[in-house]
C-alpha cells in the first residue's frame, strides 16, 4: 500500500508538469549558485537559473561555512520559494557527502571508510549511519552521497580511502549496514560507483563475481534505492552512457527499479569519448539509463528541445521524471505538507554521536607489531613525539570530510574546533601520568614541495585548480637535529609519520605510495638512536615502510580516525583498550606492490586466541567451532571464513580471559556460484570445497572439507553473499 501512495503520488505531480518543469527535476544545483554574498538565499538567481523548479539541491552543505542553524534555515528558505514560485511546488532533494558523517560544519567527523572496514563491525557501521541519518535529516537533507563501494587491489590509487578495501565478500556486509542504518532514519543511500571503478575491470568473471557482488548485495538484500556510475568506461564505453551496464547489467540482471544519479561532471566527459557533442552526450546518458546530471542544470537543460526536435525518445523522458518523482515522494518531499527540518537549535555533534566516533576509531586502528613493549607503562619516562602527524590535525581527516573539502577546494583554514578534533599530542597529554615527560618536536614535513597529477576522469574542477598546495594549517619549520637531539635524550620515541588530507583524496595522485618526503629516512635516524621507537602510520591508503619495520618496536596503522583519533591511539598505546581491528586491505613491502608484508585480514591484540578443531555438517551446511582467549586480558577476535580462498564470512567473538565461545557459519550452497558469460546466469558448483578458518588470510588455524552434493543449478540472480555467522 505503501509503494502504491508513492507512485499515485508521483504520476499526481508528472501529470500537471512541463517538459520544462519535468527536465528541471532532472538536474540538479549547488546551494551557492543561489546565494549572496552572505550565504543567504538569492530570490533573483532562483528565478534566473531554477524557474521551473530543480530536482537535487548538490553538495549544500560543504560548499560554504554556514553554521549548522543557518544551513538549515537556508534550506527550509529555499524549499518555500520552490513551493510559492515553481510548477506544482516541488522541493529539491537535498545531498552531501557522507562517508565519515555529514560534510558539514560543525558535524561528527567518523573515521574514514577505510578505517572504518578494519572493524569488521557491521553493527557499528549501521550505528554509525544511523547517526549521520540524523544529522542530514536536521539540516533538511535526504540523500547521502555514499556508501563506496568501489573494489580497491591497488595502493596507488588515491581514493582508496573511500573505499572499504579489496574484498567483495566485507565490502558487501559493510556497505550493507551503511545502507540499512541511513535508511532507518529517512535517507537515502547511494552506492557508488557502478561499477568496477579504481579497480581491475577487464576481466568479466571476476567483474561479475566479484565487483558487483556488493552492489547486489546493497540493492537485494539492504534495499538500496540510487545507484551512481563512475567516471570510468565498462567495455569501451562511458558507464555514464552505458546501455549494456545500466539496463543489462544493473536494472535486468540486479533488478534494480531506483534512480540512477551522475557523478559531478560525468556527462560532460564522454564529449569525445562516446558522443560528439554536448546534445549527444545529454540523448545518450538518458537513454542509456542515468535520470539525473548532477551538480549543475547544464546538459539535461537542453532535454526539452532534443524531446521536439525528435531526437530523443519520450519513453525514456518520462521514465527518468517518474523515477526522480517516485524518489521525492518516498524521501517524503512530495505532497501538501512535505518532511522538512524543524526549527530550533541543532548539534550535529551531540554526546551520542561522539560516543560512536570514539568508539569507531579504536576499533579502526590497527596492532601490525609489538616485541612486547606494548601497552606502555608511561610512569616516570621521557617520550618524545616526532614526526609530521604528530600534532596535526591533518592525521584525523580524509578526504570528503567539510574540512579536507573546504582546505582543498577554497583554502579555507582548517578549524580543530567545529567539532573538536583531537590530536596525538592532546590524546597523550590527557593520559600521561604526572611524572611522565612529553616532548613535541616533528622533526620533518611531509614534504616541502610535493610533486602532484591531476586525474583527468576526476572531478572537473581540478582543471581549474592552478595548482594543488602542500599544508592547509601553519606549523613552526620542522627542526631535523633537534628532533634528533631529543630523540637521543629520550626513554622512548613515538614517530607520527603518513599522509596529510592533501596528500591522499580524489584527484591527488602523489608519485609512490612510501611515506612521502623524508619521512622514511627521518625514522631510520629515528631508530638509530638505539631507543625504542613506536611507529604510527596516519593517511589514506597503506604505505610502504619496507624495513621499517624490522627496525621499530611496534607498528600500528591508523588511516585516518576521525576526530576521536588521538584519544583512540593513546588509550590503545596505554592499554586502557585492547586492539581489535584487521586490515581490510593487504600492505605491501614494495612499490610494486608484489611483496606482501601484511596480509588481507591481519591484525594483533594484547592477547591471544585458540581455534579449537572444526566441525563440518554437510546436512545442515554448517560449520561449527570453538574460539577461547588464552591471555590474561579480555578482547575481541574477528574469526574469518575463507571457501575455496575467497573470504566468505567472518563474526566478531568478544571474550574473556579463559573464556572459551562456540561460533557457528551457516553456508549456503549459493556461495559457490561462479558466472556463466554464455548463459549470462549463475551455477552453483557441486563437490568438495575447501573450508578455511583462521585469524587473517594467511593465518588460518582450523580446515576442513564441504561436501555439497546434487547437481548444478542455473540461477538468474544471487540470493547470498556470505554466510550467516552466529554464537552458539
């Protein structure tokens, strides 16, 4: 009844619209082409540039320093000029960027996706989106411009730090609960970028088994409602403007009936690629299946004239208008009396929020070494802090935070204050005990003049970027001999090395993926010394270290954490928390990235666990173990269960010291589909597989054999992606 209210309110609006009104719904505009000078609503644009309306109000919240109070007056202002002086009053669809929270001033700022996925922890994802639902929805918006969902195999490539690593089977369940947990609280999800982009694509088997795997898993089993495709091309051809991928592929095979949104700026490029001119480019997008241009009304603007001059079919027309009006009234747009924000003040950072943001780093941030001089007894000790992240704020953000925007883009000044983030240094000094002694001194930059590629199948506005600049925050000179001084002087060293949000990002293609500058040298002197040093990397993607390692006392991985990173880092440094996390991406020893050194799934603890033998039934399709933790401190083992070496489930099993726990996988004979190109359908695989159990991809501690009897089966569409894990 419900989807029904929908879609008769929807055909309501389409039936009294324009072809003008229905493209206007079509396109959508950034919040400051309509504003002044003082940010405020601008009734001459909008009569200018949106008279008969628009569909999605882009990115409102980044693009300028509005508090959140005035965001959403800006907002509900807009929404009522839309509703007194357009055709049929309809609202535009507000959206932002949402990967670690709302991109907005003054919002939590979580840890980013790639953090994020080294919790292994759905059910803090779905909190966490449950919390950024909030936020959106306060200020007015209904759609987030997240999750990635994007396959990352390659360190190099910049926006890995969106992504939530390399493998299918993770990535599905955590983009899965990102979906569920914005849903729950009325916003929309995108998944992006359909499909295969920052990836290996090429290769159709492991495009259809693997690549897609978490966007079927998004729409089917999480119900996701707007599909974004990349920038890049899937057979030769645009995934913009791709008929094969966006009917075939995405609404034929995945069953797919939402609405398809462009990335910023994507049609415009197949100029020269797949269409010839602007007017081609516009037929060919929605045609092809995208119903929207995003950020700005300048192709589907000419969809009315192309609609008379014949040159664009109707059917498509109307469709694309229908699925935009159907997405407005599901968002609750639609109607005499739409969901709009509420008055009254708005925290977008309330003590709730900041509990998951803290709760999220320390299980983002993971243990790759420890001789044993971890956790650290601080008493009596002098520590000095070194390193380009030591103190900055810079270590905590990622790309597509309102900071990283607002520095990159407009070289707006970084404020640690809107919300509060917390440094390594502050994060320390709240913990050291009286008689301990901290020293700061970085010691070196990042780098004094990096060396920058712009992407050309990135954002467009790159190209008018003069060039990309080093630092966004000032810092004293780093001072080399005196860090080194110190250094020699100390008891113990903490050496803060990585990328900074300028160094990592969309667009941001830095030469190598070592630790940039000197860094790498700088730690060597570092350890020469002959004093204990604790390496802690920061940054977007995992960077090579090579010996390094051998050469520290302990290696920790921190990506970028959020606001709470510093606080997270020093109660895991002190013991006060134990470890938990795993890479969701393996770290290679070398450039090339052919030499692992930590492998797909790895992470230690301060304490240790047994895999007791497991149990495999074939009736039930089950396998049953048991997981005790043999230290003397309580923590928590992300037990993963690889099927024929893909990872196909995993759990998070908390425990006590000497406290044993029964888990239990439940398979199904689903998971051993492998793609038929000749069929385009799906067949299970019959026979033996191969179950392995264990506490990384490489450390597997229990095997066992899968006996799946019967015959192939040809199925249209999967049904399950991984198996159901559960204690006993």
């Amino acid at each position: 009844m419900i989807q029904e209210h929908h879609q008769k309110q929807a055909e309501f609006y389409f039936s009294r619209l324009t072809d003008e009104a229905k493209a206007a719904q079509l396109c959508g505009i950034r919040s400051n082409a309509l504003m002044n000078e003082n940010f405020s609503l601008d009734p001459e644009k909008c009569r200018k540039l949106i008279p008969n309306g628009i569909g999605h109000l882009c990115q409102f919240a980044c693009s300028h320093p509005l508090s959140p109070d005035a965001l959403r007056n800006f907002v509900l202002e807009l929404q009522k000029w839309l509703r007194d002086n357009t055709p049929c009053g309809i609202p535009a669809a507000p959206q932002e960027e949402a990967i670690s929270g709302v991109a907005a001033r003054g919002a939590t700022v979580f840890p980013q996706h790639l953090g994020s996925a080294c919790s292994w922890n759905p059910d803090l994802i779905r909190r966490k989106n449950e919390a950024t639902a909030e936020s959106l929805r306060k200020l007015g918006g209904v759609l987030a411009l997240s999750p990635m969902i994007d396959l990352c195999h390659s360190a190099h490539w910049s926006r890995i730090e969106e992504s939530f690593g390399s493998d299918s089977c993770l990535t599905a369940v955590l983009a899965c609960a990102f979906v569920q947990g914005m849903h729950s609280r009325g916003v929309a999800a995108t998944i992006k970028h359909f499909a295969g982009y920052g990836s290996r694509n090429e290769n159709d088997q492991e495009f259809f088994e693997e690549m897609l795997l978490p966007h079927e898993a998004s729409i089917r089993l999480a119900g996701a409602r707007v599909v974004m495709p990349g920038y890049h091309s899937w057979h030769g051809v645009p995934c913009i403007a791709n008929k094969e991928l966006l009917h075939n592929v995405l609404r034929d095979l995945l069953g797919f009936d939402g609405l398809v949104i462009s990335d910023y700026g994507a049609i415009r490029l197949t100029i020269g690629v797949s269409a010839v001119d602007a007017a081609e480019a516009a037929i060919q997008s929605l045609l092809h299946g995208n119903d929207a241009e995003l950020p700005a009304p300048e192709l589907f603007s000419m969809l009315p004239k192309l609609l008379k001059a014949g040159r664009l079919p109707r059917q498509a027309f109307d469709a694309a208008v229908m699925r935009t009006l159907l997405f407005k009234s599901e968002a609750g747009l639609l109607g005499e009396s739409p969901v709009l924000p509420t008055s009254g003040p708005i925290d977008l950072n309330p003590p709730e929020h900041q509990t998951i943001a803290r709760e999220m780093a320390e299980q983002s941030i993971v243990l790759l070494k420890n001789d044993g001089i971890l956790p650290l007894d601080f008493s009596g000790r002098k520590i000095v802090l070194a390193g380009p992240n030591a103190n900055s704020i810079q270590a905590l953000l990622g790309d597509y935070t309102y900071h990283s925007l607002t520095s990159f883009w407009w070289h707006l000044p970084l404020d640690a204050s809107q919300p509060k983030l917390v440094t390594l240094e502050e994060g320390l000094r709240r913990i050291l005990p009286a008689d301990a002694e901290l020293l700061v001194e970085r010691g070196c930059d990042w780098e004094a003049k990096e060396k920058f590629e712009l992407d050309p199948h990135g954002d467009p506005r790159l190209l008018e970027l003069a060039h990309l600049h080093q630092t966004a925050e000032s810092f004293p000179p780093p001072d080399w001999e005196r860090a080194l001084t110190l250094a020699t002087e100390a008891d113990l060293i903490i050496a803060a090395v990585g990328e900074n949000i300028l160094l990592c990002g969309e667009g941001r293609k830095r030469p190598g993926i070592r630790l940039p500058g000197k860094q790498e040298e700088f730690v060597r002197k570092l350890t020469e010394t002959g004093k204990p040093v604790i390496l802690i990397i920061f940054g977007g993607r995992p960077q090579v270290i090579g010996d390094l390692a051998e050469r520290c006392s302990a290696v920790i991985q921190a990506f970028f954490p959020g606001q709470s990173g510093g606080d997270a880092v020093a109660d895991l440094l002190a013991g006060k928390i134990n470890f938990s996390a795993k890479l969701c991406v393996s770290a290679a020893m070398d450039e090339d990235e052919t030499v692992i050194q930590y492998p797909f799934g790895f992470g230690l603890s301060y304490t240790s666990y047994d895999y007791r033998t497991a149990t495999v039934c074939d009736e039930e399709n089950t396998v049953t173990l048991e997981i005790a933790n043999s230290g003397s401190i309580p923590g928590t083992e992300i037990v993963q269960l690889y099927l024929d070496g893909k990872l196909k489930g995993f759990g998070r099993v908390t425990l006590q010291p000497s406290e044993t726990r029964r888990i239990q996988f439940r398979l199904s004979p689903e998971l051993t589909v492998r793609w038929s190109p000749e069929s385009k359908r799906w067949r299970t695989v019959p026979g033996k597989h191969v179950i392995q159990i264990g506490a990384s991809s490489q450390d597997i501690r229990q095997s066992a054999v899968w006996n799946l009897p019967g015959e192939v089966h040809s199925l249209p569409r999967r049904s399950a992606f991984f198996a159901e894990f559960k204690e006993l």
